[in-house]
C-alpha cells in the first residue's frame, strides 16, 4: 500500500508534533496524536513518521514512543504494518454511535457545560482577534480548506469532527502554539457531543456561513468583529447543547 502523504494546516500540525509536556509522557503523546486523528488533524491512511523522527519532533525516547503507538493501536487509531513499506499508519475511528455521546453528553451537568463553552469561547474569540492580527492572505488557505470540507459533510460525524478543525487552525492561524494546542485539548471534550446537534442540516448550513464571517473579518485584519463573531459561533452550539441536555 502506498503511504497517503498530505499537506493540511500547517500550523496546526506543527503544534501536533512539537515537543510534549515532560510530565506523563506515554499519555501526553496518547492524547497528543490521538486528538490530532479524531480531529481529522491527520488523515485516514496518513503514514506517521518514523519511530526515531517521531520522538525526536516530539521530544520522547523511542521507548516512551513505542508504548504510546502500542495505546494507540488498542484504541484502533492506528495500524502498524511490518516489512517494505509498513510504518504506523492512522486509522480514523468509524461514526461514533448516537446512543453512546447522548450517554456522554449525560454525564455533563449544564453548569460544566457552559463552563466549557465559556473557555472555549475564549480561547477561540483570543485566537480569531490574534489571527485578523498577524495574518497574511495565503496564511487562511488552511481554514478555507476546512470551511469546505464542512460545507461538504455528509453527516454529523463527519461536520463535527471539521467543526473541531477549524478552530484549531484558527487558532494555529493566530501563530500561537500554546492557543492550538489548548484548542486540540478542547475538541477532545467537546467535539463528539457536536453530532448531536450537527445533524440538522440548517443548523450545519448556519455554522458554514458563521465560519465564512470570521474567515472573512480575519482576512480584513477586523480583529474586534473576529472575536466577536468566533465567540458568538461558540456559544450558539454551547447553548444548543445545553437545550439538548436539558431535554435528556
């Protein structure tokens, strides 16, 4: 099989493999690769790079490497493969089952999830207003990208796990390791409880045009109403959310 190579969001895939947290580190990497394959951050397919390139961009030894791919296959997200041409290789997660989230999104009171959407509001509204701020032009083609594959979801799962992306390269856009990261962090915890409120078609289709509004004041360099639009963008899905708990 021919390894699936590919060029997504440049800043956010730095942010993926830049060195992790010295505490915890089988973990930190589990989470830090995981997240990025939940997010779509790394595609389907994608050949991750070799053990002692991986460890040395990540800033692990092979061992402490070697036991978080060996987690990592257990979870399913990924494959290794012997021989010519084998390597770890990312397996992305089938559609999660309806049932299961609503189990997840249960065990949220709506105080935690409106905390939640507070930090994310934040954090997204921080990086949206830094992002209108040092952009070029050419440094949006990543969140464009994005905003399309949105746009072309043809399920919840899917549009949820591109919600996700998007702000993570807004916030990689913003030229902020530390604001991605905490963004990668934050779609772990929230971005599966979207399908549950992504499966309406209109509600999609209001996402995609609030996402073309911030694309759009980020290019303008109009750093108040990126924010502002950002943060609106949140809190409209954190309080959908917080209906839909409510009405378990």
């Amino acid at each position: 099989m021919v390894a699936v190579k590919h060029n997504r969001g440049g800043g956010a895939r730095k942010a993926v493999f830049s060195p992790v947290d010295t505490r915890a580190r089988v973990e930190t990497v589990v989470r830090r690769l995981g997240d990025a394959i939940e997010l779509g951050l790394l595609a389907d397919g994608e050949q991750l790079p070799g053990e002692s390139e991986l460890a040395g961009q990540l800033g692990v030894s092979t061992v402490t490497l070697r036991e978080a791919l060996m987690a990592l296959r257990q979870q399913g997200l990924v494959t290794t493969r012997r021989g010519r041409g084998g390597g770890s290789f990312v397996s992305l997660p089938e559609e999660p089952a309806t049932e299961r989230i609503r189990q997840r999104l249960a065990g949220w009171s709506t105080e935690e999830l409106r905390d939640l959407g507070d930090h994310w509001a934040a954090v997204s509204g921080a990086a949206a207003r830094l992002a209108a701020q040092r952009t070029e032009p050419d440094d949006l083609q990543p969140l464009r990208r994005t905003l399309e594959e949105f746009a072309a979801a043809e399920d919840a799962a899917a549009g949820s796990r591109v919600y996700g992306r998007f702000h993570v390269e807004l916030a990689a856009a913003a030229q902020s390791a530390r604001l991605t990261r905490e963004q990668v962090a934050l779609q772990t915890e929230v971005g599966a409880l979207l399908c549950l409120v992504l499966g309406d078609d209109a509600y999609r289709e209001e996402v995609a045009d609030r996402h073309r509004s911030v694309i759009s004041a980020v290019q303008n360099g109009a750093h108040d109403s990126a924010r502002e639009l950002a943060e609106a963008c949140v809190r409209e899905s954190t309080a959908r959310l917080i209906a839909l708990r409510l009405a378990l």
